[in-house]
C-alpha cells in the first residue's frame, strides 16, 4: 500500500510540477511584447532562481491543497470524478495555474497567429485537438472543412485569413454548422466543465492504473506475497503527503 502510495503522489507532483512550469514558459514572451516600461534585465542565474522560487511557491499550494481534500480513485464514480475535478480547479485558483481550456486557448493563439490561410489554421486547430487528446464526437471538424471547400470553390482560390469578405462568409457557414448542431455561445461554459470532467476522468484512470501495477509489483515480493491487494478507492494520499 506504501508503494502505490508513493507512485500516485509521485504523479500528482509531475501533475503540478508541469502545470507550474508552463505557466512560468507562458509568462516570458508576455512580459517581452508588453509596450510597458521594460522591467529591469536580470542576470541568467538570477532570473533562473526565481523561476525556481515561483515554480517551488506554486507547487507547496498545490500540495497543501491536496493535503486537506480527499479524492476517491475511482474514475466510473462520477460522484468521484466531479469531486476530483473540484480539487484540481481549487488547486489552479490557489496555485494561479491555467485550466485546460486556457492552456488550448494559449496553444492555439501561439501556435497560429503566425499563419495566413484558413486551411493551414483549421489543420492546425486540428493538431492541436488530437494532441490534447480530446474527441470530435459531433464530426465538427468535417464539417468546418466541408464550409472551406464550399467557400474557396466559390472565391476560386485559397482562402486568406485577412480576406474579410471571404472570412464573413466563412464564419457565417460555421454558424450554420453551430446551428443545425446545436451548439451556442452561451454554453460554452458549459462545455468547458465537460471537458474539465473528462479530463480529470482521464487522470484518475492513469492514478488508478498506476496504483494496481504499484500494488501487483509489491505483491511479487517475498514479505507480500500471502497480502491481499487493497481495494484502490481505499487508498487516502493524503497520508502520505
């Protein structure tokens, strides 16, 4: 039990580690194209060890979040899951780190502010999605290429993201796709929680996967072998914090 113990917390830091580090990568080029008063330049080790400090701050609250809150490995729980992607949100608020949902944002402002055709742009939200590991259940996707084709077959040649004429007629298919699916502006809220609660679904399913190879390792050992394996949602990590 002390072994899996020590592999989910080992996770749950890589977890908020990572999450921690790239909000600090996220902050640089802010700080470099702000039309503010430069700030004062720092020296490599100076700017390296408060890099450090901000990275170490974030992550002990994360920690002394954890360190009070129980989370349930149990990912066909949704009771469980709800509750474990209440945790992981309180951690982000306290810790100042971004959600998914900012983070795809942030992805897909760096990744295309640079590209000037529509296709290319499509193709990379495209990228970014299967990456990200998040399902196109309603066919979206197709759909929006489907309205490019329609529009560059009308306009007769590539679609330019500063053509304004060409763009208004393209978002105005997408509307349409919006439409006939069902799909408003004013949920997306709502479908930012979906995505949070599939995510942390995700998560406890990696927790609980390491936490049965933890336990079927430690079982294979001579001092454990006549133990019973514990039940996973059993298992409190706040024990072990």
């Amino acid at each position: 039990m002390a072994a899996s113990a020590s592999r989910l917390v080992s996770r749950s830091k890589q977890v908020f580690a990572g999450q921690a580090i790239f909000q600090q990568e996220r902050m640089v080029p802010v700080r470099f194209f702000s039309k503010e008063a430069a700030p004062v330049a720092l020296k490599g080790d100076e700017m390296l060890k408060n890099i450090f400090l901000e990275v170490k701050n974030k992550f002990q609250t994360a920690l002394g979040v954890l360190r009070k809150e129980k989370i349930t490995i149990d990912p066909e729980d949704p009771a469980a899951v709800s509750q474990y992607a209440k945790v992981m949100k309180t951690v982000r608020e306290k810790a100042n780190l971004f959600s998914e949902s900012e983070r795809i944002k942030y992805t897909i402002q760096t990744r295309t502010q640079d590209i000037p055709d529509a296709r290319t742009y499509l193709s990379t939200l495209q990228e970014i999605r299967v990456k990200r590991g998040i399902s196109d259940d309603l066919g979206v996707e197709d759909l929006m290429f489907e309205a490019l084709d329609k529009v560059e077959n009308e306009i007769r040649k590539p679609l330019l993201r500063n053509d304004k004429k060409g763009m208004d007629v393209l978002l105005a298919e997408f509307d349409k796709i919006n439409k006939k699916l069902g799909i408003q502006k004013e949920d997306l809220p709502k479908y930012e929680v979906q995505l949070e609660l599939k995510i942390a679904k995700a998560q406890l399913e990696e927790l609980k996967k390491d936490a049965l190879e933890a336990m079927e390792t430690q079982k294979k050992r001579e001092e454990f072998k006549d133990e019973e394996m514990v039940d996973v949602k059993s298992l409190d990590i706040r024990n072990f914090l």
